[in-house]
C-alpha cells in the first residue's frame, strides 16, 4: 500500500508543479513544446543510452518477461483491431496501441518494485523489453505513417535510425551486447542530461493539463476508453492468466508480472504523440485517467496476491 501511494504521489508533485508553470505562463506560450522536445530530442535518447549500455541483458530472457510481452501484444492487438475497424488511422492507432501496453516501468515502476515487490531490479525485464523492441518498432511506424509513399525503400528501411530514441535505445543495447566500457568524460555528461528526461516529460505534461477539456469528451472519447480499459484492467488479467495457468508462477513470481503489468501507461506516450503531433489528446487523457485507476487496481492486486 505504502509503495503504491509513494510512487503515485512522487508523479503527481511533478506534473502539479507543471500544471502550475502553465498556469501561471512561467515558461511561456511555448513551454510544453520546448520541454517536449528536450525530452524527446536530447534528454530520454540519452537517458535510454545511459540504461541500456550498463543493462544485463541476460534479464531479457525469462518466463516473467514472456508474460509481459505476450500480454503487451495481446491488448495492443485488441486495439489495433478495433481501431481498424472503426478506421481511427494509422496514427492514433499506433499510440492508442502503445497506450494500452507500454507501462510506466521507469519513474513509477522502480519506487512501486521497492515498496510492493522489495525489489527494484525486477522492473528491469520490463523496462528492457519497452526500450528494445516496444518504443522501436513503435516509432518506426509513426515515423512510416509521416512518410511520403514516394520515399525510396532504402530511406525507409533506415527509418529507425533517424528517430533519436531508437538511436539511444539500440546505442545502449550494442554497447552492452559488445561489452564495451564507456569512459567517464562521456558517460557522466549524458547520465547528467539524461536526469533531464523524467521531469521535462511531467512537467510537459502537467503544463498540458492546464485548461484542458475533462476525459472522455470530444471525438477521442472511444479510443480513450478501450485503451484505458485494456491498461488497467486487459493487461494485468491477461498477465495473471498466462503467468498462472500457463507458466505456472506462483507467489512472490506471479504478483511480480501481474503488478508491473498493471502500471499505467507511461508519460513518455504523451511525449511521442506530442513529437508526431497525433493523438495527443488520447494519450494524455489515457496516461491521466489510467495513472489515476491504477492506484485502486495495484492495491488490490497487492492485497489479493501479496
């Protein structure tokens, strides 16, 4: 209970210090822009960088891990099919996708590990896993949707490495896999800048939040309910059944995939649906509404499995 309330309230000073630099127009008309794109553009590539080259990624291959990536792809898949369906385009698909699957495995993640799990390494799998394949393949089609059709395949086969968060995301991952030492002089300039990436996403956020319509009002109103349904409630469900009834985790190992896969969706969806200009509305709403359902949803979940 403490550690779910702890992490909760660690995000909520932070974007509420931004809601107030909104308010009070502190940074001006282009703040929220100017902190998006510090964070997209210079302050998470680093940060992704920093975490990936001194990853074990050892971590990466285990049953717990193939449940989160499993139940990620499983809701993703729901919406993606819907969203196709209804013809809510390729765009708002995509970030609708990884609304509903992408958790919140850094700034909320590692405080709610220590507290309910007793241990931050656990949301290591997960994080891994978000910044190797998820966030990659996620951007890659955002990028590809933005894509004129006259593009050359080469220049979209290279789509990934002009996108700087997949740059410092695989970066890292090379580095780690080579086993290569990164000197001082580089790696504490962009571990400082990187320190950048958390606050600058909240506070964007929380700036957002200022004068903005309530959830699930206006054309989004759909998209926003199936995404927040399959975070807090798809996922974890899906986690436990498979976790469960097919890897057969009991105990200490089946509250672990089911809590991490019940964070809500991370504020780094807002930070990409600002950087591509789409769906922005979705997913600040659903990053909202999602972290605020958590909170009831993670208690229970500790209070039955723990």
């Amino acid at each position: 209970m403490q550690g779910v309330l702890t992490g909760f309230a660690v995000i909520a000073v932070v974007i509420g210090v931004g809601y107030l630099l909104g308010r009070g127009g502190y940074l001006g008309d282009q703040g929220r822009e100017v902190l998006t794109k510090l964070a997209f553009h210079v302050a998470s590539p680093a940060l992704l960088f920093t975490t990936c080259a001194q990853a074990d990624l050892s971590v990466v291959f285990s049953s717990r891990l193939l449940v989160t990536a499993l139940s990620t792809v499983a809701v993703a898949g729901v919406f993606i099919a819907v969203g196709a369906v209804r013809r809510w385009g390729t765009g708002r698909i995509t970030i609708g996708a990884l609304c509903s699957g992408y958790v919140n495995s850094g700034n909320l993640g590692i405080p709610i590990a220590v507290y309910v799990l007793g241990d931050a390494s656990l949301v290591a799998p997960v994080l891994l896993f978000q910044l190797i394949v998820v966030a990659p393949i996620g951007l890659t089609i955002l990028d590809l949707a933005g894509t004129e059709r006259s593009g050359s395949p080469w220049s979209r086969l290279l789509t990934p490495l002009r996108n700087p968060i997949a740059v410092g995301s695989l970066t890292g991952v090379a580095v780690a896999a080579l086993g290569l030492h990164v000197p001082a002089p580089v790696m504490d300039p962009l571990t400082l800048i990187g320190n950048m990436s958390v606050p600058a996403v909240l506070m964007a956020f929380g700036i957002s939040l200022r004068g903005s319509a309530m959830p699930f009002r206006g054309p989004d109103r759909a998209p926003v309910l199936l995404a927040v349904a399959l975070k807090a409630a798809g996922q974890p469900t899906v986690a436990w059944a498979l976790a469960a009834g097919v890897f057969g985790l009991r105990g200490a190992q089946l509250l672990d995939v089911v809590v991490t896969s019940a964070l809500p969706t991370a504020q780094n969806m807002y930070t990409y649906a600002s950087a591509y200009r789409v769906g922005e509305r979705l997913a600040r709403d659903v990053v909202l509404v999602s972290t605020v359902v958590a909170v009831p949803v993670l208690v229970l979940i500790a209070t039955v499995l723990g």
